[in-house]
C-alpha cells in the first residue's frame, strides 16, 4: 500500500500503456478520438475487437467478399490508411496515440518512418516471442513471415494516420484469431499474398505472452529516458455468458434481496474468485470500528425535513435517502439532491452496490413530471438525476432519463440539472438520446482500477465507461466521472485512472472511501486516511482536471454545484 507522503509518480509526457480486454471498434474508437485530441501524455492501447472488418480511407468495398452480418461481423468505414482488413478474438490489437517526431530539420511528422517504426517494434516483439524469419515486403506495409521466399504470409497489418504531429490507429498481429474470417475479404488489398498466424506458424504462446513482448519493444523504442505507467484489466479465464453473470445480458436476479441474517454467508464464490485473481485476498472485518474520519456527524434541519415530506407525496426516490448519504442536509440545504429514476430495481449486480435487484417493473410514464415538481417545489437551484441500469430496455431507460432533463427545464429554465448514467451498454443510439437533452454535466463514474473491475461491476467495462465519456465529451457536454477507493486498488493505479480520465478530457471526478454494505459484498480493503484523499486531488488538479472533489465522505453528487459551476468558468477559459 502507498501511504500518505508517497505520492505517485506523475510526470510529464509519460509512456501509458493499458491492456483493456476486448473493446468493441466503435467504442476504441471514441477512446481513440479522445486520447489523440486532449491527452499530452503518449498512449498505447492494447486490446481484442468482437469480429469487424475495418475500411481504410480509400478501401475499396469490392474487397469485401460477403456480407459481413452473415459471418457474425460488423462492417465500418475508418479514418486510417490502408484497404479492408479483419479484427478479432485473439488478434492483439495495438493503437498508439503518441506524439511522433517531425523530419530532420523540423516541418510535419515523417510517416513513414513512422509506419517503419511500427513495423520494428512488431518485428522484434515476434523475434523475441521465438519467431525469427520475419521482416517486410517491398511496396506492402506491415509484417511478413519469409519475405523473401516464394511464400510470404502476412502476421501483422499495419494502418495509421498521422495529424498535427500525433497518431492514430496502428498494428494488429495475428496470434490465433480464426483464420476463416480472413477468407471472406481481400486482405488489406493484396490477392496474391497469404496471411498467417503465430498459431498457424507453430508459436504456442498466449495473449499475455505476446502483450508483454509489445510492452518490452514499445518501452525500448517510445519511453526511452521517460516512466512507463502500465495498468491492465483482468483477463476472463474462460469464453461466453457462462462467465458473465445474468445481470450483464438483462435478465435480472428475480431473487429479493438479501436481508439481515442471509448476509452472513459472505461474498459468492465468484466474487472471491474475482477478487482472488485481482489479488486481493483479504479484507477488513464488517465488525471493525470505523476510523474517526470516517463516522459522519449527521444534523437534520427542518428544511431537510420539509423536502422528504414533498418527496413523500410526490412517491419519488432519491439517492440521498437510499443510500444513506452522509451529506445529505448539506446538499439539501444549498439546494441540490440527487433523484433515482426508472425504477428501484438494477439489471446488474455489482460488488460493492446494495440496490434491489429483483426483475424490474415497467416504467412509470408520469415519473419525469413528477421530479420536475419535486424540483419546483423543494426550490433546487442543482438537480442530479441518476438511474438503475435497464438493460432489460430497448432504449436502456436512456428515453426516460431524456424526458426528466426536459420537464425539469420546462418547469424552470433556470436550474441546471446534472445526469449521473450507466453506460448504456455502449449504444450509440441511447447515449445520444441523453447527450441531446443536454444536461449541464454529464456524469458517469468508472468507479475502480483497471484490475478491479470484473469483481467491483462485472458487467460493465473500463474501456466502455472512457468511451462513454469520451462521446459526451465529443458532444459538447461538461464531463465528470468518480472513483470509489479501499476497496484493494493501490494509490498508483487511483493516479493511473486520474491520468486516463484526464487524458480524454474529464472536468470534474470525485473520489470517496468504500463502505461495505454488508457481508455478501466486496470487503473493504483499507481505510484511506484523509492525507491521501488530498493527494489524490493534487493530483488530479496536476494533471489538468478542473476539479476533484475528494474525501473520504465524498459520494458522486457532493458539491455537485460548485464543482459544475467551477469546471465551467474553467473551460471558457482554456
């Protein structure tokens, strides 16, 4: 564990490589896009595609054989150079986002000395995986197994884009991918030329095997006198729904929730197996006396009193009250609360949240009216509106989160209303319908480190959750996102996460200790003691987030007012 004092390090223009697990196209996409147009570090990101053929620039789409919904593909047009090529399940997939060199004597970036680069990186990563004949073909870019002999066989693909002296996109390397998907498109242009795999080519090796050998050659050629800072999910252990739980597909529990004695089995099994390959084996008892810090002293005024009598009458949720906020006669009292809506029921079960999640009923279509009076009447001057996931819906409950922002605006024009979403399981269509509402800051908490991500919500995604952002970001909104820390993250990967949330543009992140809600859920790992918290917010302020609201009280919504109206004096000024 860091302690207080041992501040991360977080130096200029570090060398940040992420293995983020499969990601879909559009979605690295958006990861991308963010990286190349806010970032002032270099990236690297390592990843798997779900089945996509990919269209260059100029592609020609004759190239591409069949349709591609028929083999279970997607079909995209790109920004990259190069014709059609195949992305899938193990093909480790590398996009740098860098800040590439200009020519000898200054001017724009050389590229293609930079596609060269490229290729010698990969070219060196197979060399020391136990590949040796490698090398290139005259006049076809990319990686060649015996290039020189009657038979060359493409492994790696290479496609970028160079634009104002920073990259995009980059190499894909055949480690054992179906090779059939290849069959139905004229790979990258080339008739006459084969392509091949490490599988194919006898090299048993794993993803991780080639992941690190990327990592080693990248570090040698792109970090050289500057840090690495490396953060990796966990990698499924095995393929398929079986390995999901049935919260991600939408089906719900349709179990109660557990209550009082049921709450002494302990986390499942597949929890700590989770946490186990996360490595984090221990916890703090759910009986040990919390630190001082840590125990809130709560004063109920008369006007919050006043406000849960209207939510009373009005039959409305707020997130204040279900989760036991230890802010919430502060927040009501300046005139902010948080309202939950499309229901008390998630379609999901992550490990550290205590919502009902028992089979969702059907929306109530009177229920934005309703927080829109609530707003009028308890006199908000901020109002935060967040959701259960509904995966079990077309539009994911993002319609429903639209027409609140809405009804609250038409009541008065004059609150702002910030949203707290879930990710919308990535659909483009849904996130639009929120970010059309325009709310005045969009918020979507990544909640944990890389590595921890499978056990604190299983069915979301790191990448997905920085992708989201990185659209709303794209739409014009004000971007926020929060972290919630002790639960076995160590204070260099908080710094890693504050880096990436940066990177892609994020305004305001909040950060605040993880408290068990009972024994069936994630152990709390450590006490993060009130010194850190400052730490990570001088961090975060380093690296060029606007704000941080960090303590060990902190939840998404506190001082949701000021940090919104701060972020935007900020952003007018940059």
């Amino acid at each position: 564990m860091t302690t207080a004092g041992d501040a991360p390090t977080v130096g200029a223009s570090q060398l940040r490589v992420r293995w983020l697990g499969t990601v879909p196209y559009g979605e690295a996409s958006d990861l991308q896009h963010a990286f190349f147009e806010h970032g002032n570090d270099d990236w690297l990101l390592l990843l798997e595609h779900p089945h996509v053929y990919t269209l260059g620039a100029n592609a020609d789409l004759a190239n591409v054989l069949v349709e591609p919904a028929s083999v279970g593909a997607e079909c995209l047009r790109t920004d990259r150079g190069g014709d059609v090529t195949y992305h899938g399940p193990g093909q480790l997939v590398g996009y740098p986002v860098l800040s590439v060199p200009g020519k000898r004597g200054g001017g724009m970036a050389d590229t293609v000395a930079y596609v060269r680069s490229v290729e010698q990186l990969v070219i060196g990563a197979l060399n020391d995986l136990g590949l040796t004949h490698v090398g290139r073909l005259e006049q076809y870019p990319g990686v060649w197994v015996a290039p020189e002999s009657d038979n060359p066989r493409k492994i790696a693909a290479i496609g970028v884009r160079l634009t104002r002296g920073r990259s995009m996109h980059g190499f894909a390397i055949n480690v054992d991918p179906d090779m059939s998907m290849f069959t139905h498109i004229v790979p990258c242009g080339i008739a006459d030329k084969s392509v091949t795999s490490l599988a194919q080519e006898g090299i048993e090796v794993t993803m991780s095997d080639v992941i690190d050998a990327v990592v080693t050659r990248a570090t040698a050629m792109w970090a050289v006198d500057r840090d690495v800072d490396r953060a990796d999910i966990i990698r499924r252990s095995t393929e398929g729904d079986d390995d999901l739980s049935p919260f991600s597909r939408g089906l719900g529990a349709g179990l109660p929730v557990k209550t009082g004695a049921d709450h002494r089995a302990g986390p499942s099994l597949r929890l700590q197996g989770r946490l186990a390959q996360a490595g984090v084996v221990d916890g703090i008892d759910l009986m040990e006396r919390k630190p001082e810090w840590m125990r809130a002293k709560i004063s109920i005024g008369a006007r919050p009193l006043e406000l849960k009598k209207t939510l009373r009458d009005l039959q409305l949720v707020t997130v204040c009250e279900e989760a036991g906020c230890p802010n919430l006669s502060e927040c009501w009292s300046d005139g902010t609360a948080t309202f939950m809506i499309n229901g008390e029921r998630c379609t999901r079960k992550c490990g550290f949240c205590l919502v009902d999640t028992r089979l969702p009923e059907a929306l109530d279509p009177q229920e934005p009216a309703r927080v829109a009076e609530a707003v009028a009447r308890m006199e908000l001057e901020f109002a935060v509106v967040t959701t259960v996931a509904r995966d079990d819906l077309p539009d994911e409950g993002a319609g429903a989160m639209a027409a609140t922002v809405r009804a609250i605006r038409d009541r008065n024009a004059d609150v702002q209303v910030e949203v707290l979403i879930s990710d919308c399981r990535g659909q483009a269509s849904a996130l639009d319908l929120i970010f059309e509402s325009r709310p005045d800051v969009l918020n979507h908490n990544v909640e944990t480190v890389p590595r921890l991500q499978r056990a604190v919500r299983p069915s979301a995604g790191y990448a997905r959750s920085l992708a989201v952002l990185s659209r709303a970001k794209r739409a014009g909104l004000l971007t926020k996102s929060g972290l919630v820390v002790g639960m076995g993250e160590t204070d260099d990967e908080i710094a890693s996460v504050l880096a990436d949330l940066a990177g892609i543009g994020v305004s305001i992140v909040t950060i605040g200790q993880y408290l068990r809600p009972t024994s069936t859920h994630l152990p709390v790992d450590r006490w993060v003691v009130p010194e850190q918290f400052s730490m990570f917010a001088a961090i975060g302020r380093e690296l060029g987030i606007d704000h941080v609201e960090s303590s060990p009280l902190t939840r998404s919504s506190f001082h949701a007012k000021q940090a919104a109206a701060e972020s935007a004096v900020a952003v007018s000024l940059h």
